[in-house]
C-alpha cells in the first residue's frame, strides 16, 4: 500500500497537459470538416447558379479531399521534423486565401481551384492536434488523457452539427458565396491563436522536441534533431522524390477514380508504375517520406487503415449523396436538408462522449458496422413521397457509426503509430479517408447523373450497404485490436 501511494504521489507531481493547446488544436482540425459539411448543403444551389449537374459538382467535393489527401502526410511529415507552429500558421493562412477566392469565383472551376487551396490549407489541422499531443506525452511523461483524444473527436462532430445548419442559413442570407467567405474570419482565428498559443521554436531542426519538449528537458536525440534510436541514422531530411512519387501514385489513382470509364485506364497504369517507384525509393531511401519497412511490419497500423478507407465510402456518400437527394429528389431546400442531418451529428457527438473513457475500440467499431448497415437497409426503402420522420430515422441510425468510428480509428492510430511519425501517420489516416471519400463522391456522381433522384439514391445505397458489410467483416477478423484496449485503458487512468 505505500509503494502504491508513492506511486500516486509521485504521479499527482508530474505535470500535466497544457489546455492552453486545446484551441488551437480544435480550430485547426476543424477547418476541413467543417467546408466538408458546408459543402453538402451549398451543391446543389451551386449548381443551379452556375449550370453544372451533380457529376460536375463533384468535382468541389474531390478537389478538397484530393489536395487534402496528398497534403496531409506530406505536412504531417514536416511537422514531425521542424514541428507544428509554422506549418499551422502557413496552412491556416491559404484557408483565409481559399475564402477569398472561391468568394469571387466567376465559374465553376476557379471555385474548383479555390476547393484545392482550402485542401492544403486545411492539412496541417489534424497532424499539428495528434502532434502536440504526443509532445505533452513526452514532456509530461505520461500518456495525454483519453479525454483529450475524445474532445478532439467530438469537436470535429459537433462542428459537423453546425455545418449543414449554418451553410442553410449562409446560403439564405447571402447566397453560396457566403459560405466560402466564412472561411477568411476562420483562418484569421486560426492564425491568431497558433501566434499565441502554439510553442515557440527553441532551436532550428528539431522538431516537436525542440518546440515542447525542450521545456521540460526531457525528449530523445531523435526529437531535437539527433540520432533517431530506432534506425541509428538522422530522420530529420526530407524525401523530396518520395514525396513527388506518392503525388503521383495519388492523383492518378484519384484522377481515376473520379471518372470511372475503361477509356482512363491509363490513370491506372500511371498509378501502377508511380507506386511502384515510389515503393523502391522508399526502401532505398536513408530518410524516407513514409517508412514501407516500419509501416509494412505494423500489420495492425495497415489494417486501420484499410478500415477508414472503408468506413468513410459509407460516411461520405451519405453526408454528400443522401443531402443532395432530400433537396433535388425528396424537394427540401437547403436549410431544411441541414436540419435533416443534425440528429445524426448530435447522436454522434453523443455516442463519442458515452464511449470515450471505455477501454478498447474493437466494441465501438463492431456496433459502429452495425449501424451503417442497419442505415443502408433503411435507406432503400426510401421515396420521393416518404414521410420526413423516415428521413430522420435514417440521421439517428447514421449518428452511432458518426461517433463511434471516428474516435475508434483516430485512437487506434495514436497508439498503433510509431511515436516518432505521430504527425505524418495521422495525416496517412486521414489520407485513406479522402480516399474513401473519393470513392463515395465519384459513386456518387455515376449513381446520380444529370439528377440526383430516388433511383440514383438506391443505386448510392447498395454501394454503401457493400462497403458496410466489408467494414464488419475486416473488423470481425481482425484480433489485434485488443491490444489497443489495453492500452486505451492505460491512457485513460
């Protein structure tokens, strides 16, 4: 008994996690969701004022996510290596520069353009969040409280709440161009935030070490720009070519996927021989961009993965298909279409908060499939003269995998990831979602056509129900997952 109170004297003394990051780290990482959201709402009022139907309309959902999906491991990277404060104030400033833009775009595809400069604007957001997080492990010396992790999480779901709602209501007020010009009051928060709040560099190549753990004294040579333990070999240079590869692989693939036809089989074999020199150059390289030895031996790492791109096929051709068939094929307007999403948010945010502090993520992904598949189901039976409470049935269902699989997967890679690429493997996990998401928005957009109707919606559904069903089954089969309950459970205490 008195070792154990030693114990907990001796732990009541360590410091603890510095809150004043909080809201840097909340408002950054909701940059994208909350266009995300926005956008699903602002598609079709766009497209009646520019004369684009909804397989060209896409092209706003995919441009976000393409630039994000390439940029988010990239940047991720480069905070791993000079830290988060001057990536976040970079990135968050081009979202001020993207508003501004897609504000005054005279067409389509300048609006386009202004989508993939809020893509990259918005990358640094999440990596910069899981970051910091790892620095207050490392300088506190105990694991950042599972509650942070799960406020992050409910942050993000609660701005989804508000997106749809108020991107109703801006489109009300002042038409769909308003709801890119919020994004320049949002980059100025952003940025004065970060200025005051995110850690000052303490040297120059160190990385978060240099920036926050410094203070504390503590941190590795790996963390201020040394020996890296784990390889013997400095792992502060950047892979120039290995980025330039994963571009390629990735926008091909992207490029491919956005227009499905045999006639582009040629993106995909672009694909095939970028991915393959980039996998050669990553197992040359002395410092590379994504490590294939490390990453290829952390089979529960690569399995999560796979799981988010799954996941978020399902995630994102509900919030971007199912909005734009309540407005063109069911007749509400987009205010009322925001309204329809906002219990599947609220249950989200609710379903996160309850399973935050319980141990493990195997349950939370397994109820989780369930629900999407249980949503699918329910979303066939839908019509164009279907009663509103049906629309809404389907927004509740949706709401427990929102919740419950978000915070599964972010956990999942806090803890699988290799402490010293917290940043970048971050920013890789969000790169499979926008690959899911790319995969929804281009279903999406051959489901649809000229117009989103009942029919087109059905077809959407049977996508999604397929994935869902591969979601359960990669979840079932997978038994690593409870070694990231224990833990869980440890970073939770």
């Amino acid at each position: 008994m008195t070792e154990a109170r030693t114990d907990a004297v001796r732990e009541a003394d360590q410091p603890g996690f510095d809150r004043r990051l909080l809201p840097p780290m909340m408002l950054g990482s909701v940059l994208n969701p909350i266009n995300s959201t926005i956008i699903a709402v602002a598609l079709i009022p766009i497209g009646k004022a520019l004369g684009a139907p909804p397989s060209q309309t896409a092209w706003l959902v995919s441009a976000l996510y393409l630039a994000t999906a390439l940029g988010q491991p990239v940047v991720g990277r480069l905070i791993d290596i000079f830290g988060p404060r001057r990536l976040f104030l970079v990135s968050t400033s081009l979202v001020g520069v993207a508003g501004v833009v897609g504000t005054l775009a005279p067409n389509l595809w300048v609006l386009v353009a202004a989508r993939v400069l809020l893509g990259f604007g918005t990358c640094a957001g999440y990596p910069a969040a899981m970051a910091l997080l790892r620095s207050e492990a490392n300088r506190t010396g105990r694991d950042s409280p599972a509650g942070v992790l799960t406020a992050l999480a409910v942050t993000n779901q609660t701005i989804a709440v508000i997106g749809p709602l108020l991107g109703g209501l801006l489109i009300g007020l002042g038409g769909w161009r308003a709801t890119f010009a919020l994004n320049v009051p949002l980059a100025v928060a952003a940025v004065l935030l970060g200025l005051l709040r995110l850690p000052k560099p303490a040297g120059t190549g160190g990385g978060m070490g240099v920036e926050a753990g410094t203070e504390a004294g503590g941190g590795t040579g790996a963390e201020i720009g040394g020996e890296s333990p784990r390889r013997g070999r400095p792992d502060t240079q950047l892979d120039l070519p290995g980025m330039g590869l994963f571009a390629a692989t990735l926008i091909s693939l992207l490029l491919f996927l956005m227009n499905l036809h045999l006639r582009d089989w040629y993106l995909l074999a672009i694909t095939a021989a970028a991915g393959a020199a980039f996998a050669a150059r990553e197992l040359r390289a002395a410092t590379p961009f994504i490590d294939l030895r490390v990453l290829g031996g952390n089979t529960p790492l690569l399995v999560t993965y796979g799981r988010a791109l799954v996941s978020y096929v399902v995630a994102y051709a509900f919030l971007y298909g199912f909005t734009q068939w309540t407005e063109e094929g069911f007749g509400l307007s987009p205010f009322h279409a925001g309204l329809v999403q906002i219990p599947m948010f609220l249950l989200g945010i609710g379903a996160s908060i309850v399973s935050g502090r319980r141990q493990g993520v195997r349950g939370k992904l397994l109820v989780g499939a369930v629900g999407q598949i249980v949503a699918c189901l329910v979303m066939l039976t839908l019509h164009g003269d279907s009663p509103v409470w049906m629309l809404v049935v389907v927004a509740l269902i949706f709401g427990v995998p929102q919740g419950l699989n978000s915070l599964a997967l972010q956990n999942s890679v806090y803890f699988q990831a290799d402490p010293e690429r917290t940043a970048s493997s971050a920013g890789l996990l969000r790169t499979f979602a926008y690959v899911g998401s790319m995969v929804a928005s281009s279903t999406t957009a051959a489901s649809f056509g000229q117009r989103a109707n009942t029919g087109g919606m059905h077809h959407l559904a049977w996508i999604m129900l397929g994935a869902g069903v591969l979601f359960l089954l990669v979840t079932v089969f997978d038994r690593t997952l409870g070694r990231v309950a224990t833990t869980d459970t440890q970073a939770a205490k």
